[in-house]
C-alpha cells in the first residue's frame, strides 16, 4: 500500500473510532507496515487534526498502549459555528405564538446537529463519560451527535413507560418554568451503578426537566459530571435551578410585536 493511501485509511478509521485507544500493531498489521513507518504516519495525521482545529492524537505508552483520536475544536472554529447557530436562530420568521421559536430545522439538519454534537464532545472529552442521557424527544438528535463523537451509548429518559423496555423507575418532578407536576421514567437496564453520564437537551428554561433527570440518574447511583444544553433562555435566570451546565446558545429576547430575536453566544466560551 502506498504511504498516501495508508494515511487516508488510516485517517478515517481514527476518525471513525473517537476515544478508542488503538495499537501500532493492529496499524501495522492491517496496512502492512513497520511500526517505525506507522509512528511517522501517525504524527502526519496529528499534526493535520491539529492545524484543522478538529482534535489531536492521544499517545498511551506501555504494552497496552497505542493512540486514540481526541475530538478537539479549536476556539476560532467554535466560534464560527456558534456565531453561525446565532445567526440561523436570529431569523424573525422564527417566531412562533407566546414567544417560541421554531428550532425544528436545526435539530434535522444532519451537518448543523453534527457541529453541536462535536463542541460538546470536545468540551467533555475529558471527563470519562460512560452513557449520554437526554430526555425525549427533541434533544434525541444532539445526543446521538455528541455519543458519536465521545463513542459512548445513549440513554433516553421517557414520559411514559414502554413496555419493551421492561421494568422501569420513575419519578416526580416539579417543571421549572410551568412550575406543574410532571413523570419521567428510565429502564432499569439503561444503566449500570456508578457510571459517569453527560446530560444534553435541546433548550432549557428554569432547568426543571434537567433537574428532574439529576434526581432520576440518582436512583441509578450515576455520577453526573456535565450537562451540555443547545439553548437557554436567559429570562429564566433568577428562577434557574441548574447552575452547573454548558450551554452554546443564550436566548436574550423575542420580540413577537417587533419581530425581532436577540441571540448570543452561550457560556461556552467562559471555561476556556
């Protein structure tokens, strides 16, 4: 095999393996080179993910060792995405009666969900993440997105009991912004005690729905260690009830008699 074919190859079965630690041997023995050629291929590769701004190789030494692709935005390319989201939400034709707005066409474009689902994962690839857990049914898209990306299951917490999910948990939950009692369930096989889990929906409020999902992942022994949210309204704030979250988009006003939408960038930049 030509070393140009070999670093293509080998380039998309990085990128088609997040976060999987992979031997020199088994790239050795599937292209059929030195582990000396496949070393230097390896730094091309890393170093092409680095001037691209979309992640970087992870080396581990050791007998169980090898690399893993890291899925990594750089911030000039996050925020050309994010400017790009805030630009598409900001259309007046968005606005929809009491103040919504249609976010519908974004959640089923496949390169827009994919961009979200790789700021996310580049933000959370260090945390050691098990499952993605979001609620149905918007945020199902995002979720797959960001599991992609982090090579990790999705776990989707439901309003109501399926029967092919078997038996299951429920609770409670007091919504943040309607301030009415609600139901969420979740299988008890969707997760194993102790496992690390990200938390992504589509648009929070008050945060209620993801609280109420905090409250459920604790019947499961699960450690929560991010929540990542496309949207937040920023008018909700004083009555937030999840602080602890990042989010790409912040929701400043809609203006139905003006028809005019305000949208900024999230707190997404604050932790770098």
């Amino acid at each position: 095999m030509k070393r140009s074919d070999r670093l293509v190859a080998m380039t998309n079965y990085l990128v088609e393996h997040p976060m999987e630690l992979i031997s020199l041997p088994f790239f050795s023995d599937t292209y059929g080179a030195a582990k000396s050629s496949i070393s230097e291929d390896l730094s091309i590769i890393n170093h092409m993910f680095k001037e691209d701004g979309i992640g970087y190789l992870e080396s581990i030494s050791g007998a169980a060792g090898g690399v893993k692709y890291v899925p990594n935005v750089s911030v000039n390319k996050s925020e050309s995405m994010i400017n790009k989201l805030c630009e598409e939400l900001e259309d007046p034709n968005r606005i929809l009666p009491g103040g919504y707005l249609f976010m519908s066409d974004i959640l089923g474009t496949p390169s827009t969900v994919r961009d979200v689902g790789r700021l996310f994962a580049s933000r959370f690839a260090g945390l050691n993440i098990d499952s993605i857990v979001t609620v149905a049914t918007k945020g199902i898209p995002l979720a797959y997105a960001v599991a992609s990306f982090l090579n990790v299951p999705v776990v989707i917490v439901r309003r109501d009991p399926k029967v092919t999910e078997g038996s299951t948990v429920s609770i409670n939950y007091v919504s943040g912004s309607s301030k009415k009692i609600q139901t969420m369930v979740l299988s008890k096989r969707s997760l194993q005690p102790g496992e690390n889990v990200c938390i992504i929906d589509d648009f929070m409020k008050a945060g209620g729905t993801i609280n109420g999902m905090k409250n459920l992942l604790q019947e499961f022994d699960a450690n929560v260690k991010a929540i990542g949210v496309l949207a937040e309204a920023e008018d909700e704030e004083e009555d937030r009830v999840v602080d602890d979250y990042t989010s790409l988009l912040q929701i400043k006003n809609v203006d139905s008699n003006s028809k005019q939408i305000e949208v900024i960038k999230g707190n997404y930049f604050d932790q770098y």
